[in-house]
C-alpha cells in the first residue's frame, strides 16, 4: 500500500481563539460552535493558526 496525503480537519488562531473546522460538503472552513457559542475571535485579526510541525500530512 501506497503513501496517503492527510489533510487538517481543524485549526485555532494562536492569538485570538477563533476555531474553524473544514466543512467537507461545501469544501471550506467554518466557524465552530462550543457550549453553543460561535469561537469567532476577533474580526481585526489576522489569524495566526497553530501550525507548529506536529501536524503530519503524509501517513503509511
């Protein structure tokens, strides 16, 4: 078996707590709801999302 690609299913802004999560139907990120509350951070913010390498893309 093959190599198989492996993409982020969700992420957070490191600075302002906005959490998005990939919608796969319509092929875009969207905001995420928890304990009924939007996390949408701040609308000035440009997003720093925690990418930090530990994410690994690429799965035997």
């Amino acid at each position: 078996m093959g190599t198989a690609l492996r993409t982020p299913s969700l992420r957070e802004c490191e600075r302002c707590g906005r959490i998005e999560y990939w919608d796969e139907d319509d092929e875009t990120w969207r905001i995420r709801e928890q304990d009924g509350e939007r996390k949408v951070g701040s609308p000035y913010c440009i997003h720093e999302w925690d990418i930090n390498g530990a994410f690994k893309p690429f799965e035997e």
